[in-house]
C-alpha cells in the first residue's frame, strides 16, 4: 500500500512560505557560524514539528494538515524535497527519528489505536512492546539509530503506567524511570536520553543512560531541563528553562551553548553528527502555533 505524497519543490526556510524554493534550507551548508533557519511544509495548515536529522541532512517530523481523513501527517525532507507520509488508515501519522540508512521510527493513531511502526526498505511494520497490546495500552518508538535498535516508551493502562524500552533485533529491554521520565533519543553506542520529573511535580531533569550508568543533567540556573537528542561524538542537545522561556542548549564535551529560534521558545529535538540540529519554536506566546527549525552550518 502507497503511504507517500511527493512535493517535488524545495522548502522556503527563510520564511513561513516565502523566499527561495531551492533548498531546505535558508542558509548556505557551508556558512561557517551556525544560524537558525524555518522549517515549513507545503499544505500545512498549523503546527510543524520536526523530530529527527540524520548524517546525510534528512529531516522527519509530522505537521497539521486538511488533507480529508488525516489530521496529523508525516514529512520526509530529502535533498530539498518533501515527502508526505501517511500510515496506511490512519488519521494521525508522526515521524519521529531517522537513521543513516533512512529507517524512520514513528507512530499512528487510528480510531481508539495508538500504534508503533517502523519504515525500512519501503516496507512498513507496525512494533508493539511486550505485553502493550490491551485497551488503552500503546507504543512509542522515538528513536532509531544506525544498527537498528530503537528507542522509545510503552503504556500500560492496567498499570497506569510509562515504561522505558530499547528493542535491539525484536529483543526489548524495558527500564522505568523516575517521576515518570521518558527516552528520547539514542547513538550508535546505545547511549540513551530523555527526561525524569521532578518530586516537585512541576520541573523536568535531563538524563544520560550509558553503559548501565544513569547521569542526571542539568542546566546551569535553570529550574527545567529536558534533554532530547545525542549524536554519535556525544553531543546532546534539549531545552533548558532559565525563567518563563524554554532555551535550546547543546552540550558538548560538558559546556553548554545556548541559541534561540525567532519564537518564543525553543526546542531543539535532535543533532546529528555533524552538529546539526532540528527542532521547533514557539511562534508567540497566547498564539499555540509552532515552526519547525534547521540550526547548523
């Protein structure tokens, strides 16, 4: 079954849908001081959210559309070129994380369903963790990376609760985090981040899973931090909340640097190897209306 739209036009980054439709991108690659660029897709009618960037500049999210029968659907940014993709049936599509081979993590909605999937080779699988196949229950891939493993979250609702897996060849390990914490991302090296709440009830912290040690992350002067993505160097990237306003942040070899979309508030999503980060900013506040941004060379 076809689950892609093709728009074989570029994306107008510079602005919401003006400039030129060349590339993804309203900078230059090579502009060797990093910018922030807006991310927009042809047809969206609100929210564009994207999640996922991979080594050869591939982006994934999802955004708004009135396309009949869908009211959330995937994007696939190639080479200037957006592809919209839909689960087969479903009313809600969302992309959430791409490898270096182009494997997309996501999932669907459908009715009274909430379902994993996994795109690889054209060929599209729906995943569901152990045991999360009753009502109410669901599963959420976030992320994908190079060998294959995923990362993501279940829900149980007999439980009432959120648990943590990584799925390496069909074989999860599933963990439960903290104030109910969430993966959001993985390396190659099966590095695993995300967030855990706070006994608070309010504020977030950053986490750090590698090799069985868990690392709380925080910003420095900042009552939240949530923490999103991680390259294969190590680099993270997340947002940190200093006042009322969330900050991207990436972190590398233990500094922080901050940067701002041209919104509100900012929140960076993934990096890839090259440091290239996607994300998305809030327009204004009192206005729920996102864009998606590119920051990077």
């Amino acid at each position: 079954m076809t689950f892609y739209r093709v728009f074989a036009v570029g994306l107008a980054a510079a602005g919401l849908f003006g400039g030129s439709p060349s590339r993804a991108f309203a900078e230059p690659l090579s502009k060797p001081v990093p910018t922030v660029s807006t991310i927009n897709v042809p047809g969206a009618v609100g929210n564009v959210m994207p999640r996922g960037i991979n080594d050869r500049g591939d982006i994934v999210g999802f955004f708004a559309t009135s396309t009949p029968g869908h009211f959330v659907s995937g994007f696939l940014i190639r080479q200037g070129v957006v592809s919209v993709i839909d689960a087969p049936g479903a009313a809600a599509t969302y992309l959430l994380g791409i490898n270096n081979q182009g494997d997309i993590a996501g999932y669907f909605e459908r009715g009274d369903t909430i379902r994993g999937f996994i795109i690889r080779g054209g060929n599209f699988t729906t995943i569901d963790a152990p045991g999360a196949t009753g009502f109410g229950d669901y599963t959420i891939p976030v992320g994908i990376n190079n060998h294959g493993d995923i990362v993501g979250y279940y829900f149980l609702q007999r439980l009432v609760k959120r648990i943590g897996f990584i799925a390496r060849q069909g074989a999860y390990v599933s963990f439960v985090l903290p104030f109910d914490g969430a993966p959001l991302g993985l390396n190659d090296k099966d590095d695993i981040v995300g967030y855990i709440g706070d006994a608070n009830g309010f504020d977030s912290h950053g986490f750090l899973l590698s090799k069985g040690v868990f690392s709380v992350i925080d910003a420095p002067n900042a009552h939240t931090t949530v923490v999103r993505g991680i390259n294969n160097l190590g680099e993270i990237v997340g947002t940190t909340c200093p006042s009322l306003c969330s900050q991207g942040f990436v972190l590398r070899n233990g500094a922080y640097s901050y940067f701002d979309a041209p919104g509100a508030a900012t929140d960076p999503w993934s990096i890839n190897s090259f440091g290239n980060v996607v994300g998305d900013y809030l327009v204004e506040y009192g206005v729920s209306l996102f864009r998606g941004f590119f920051f990077g060379r």
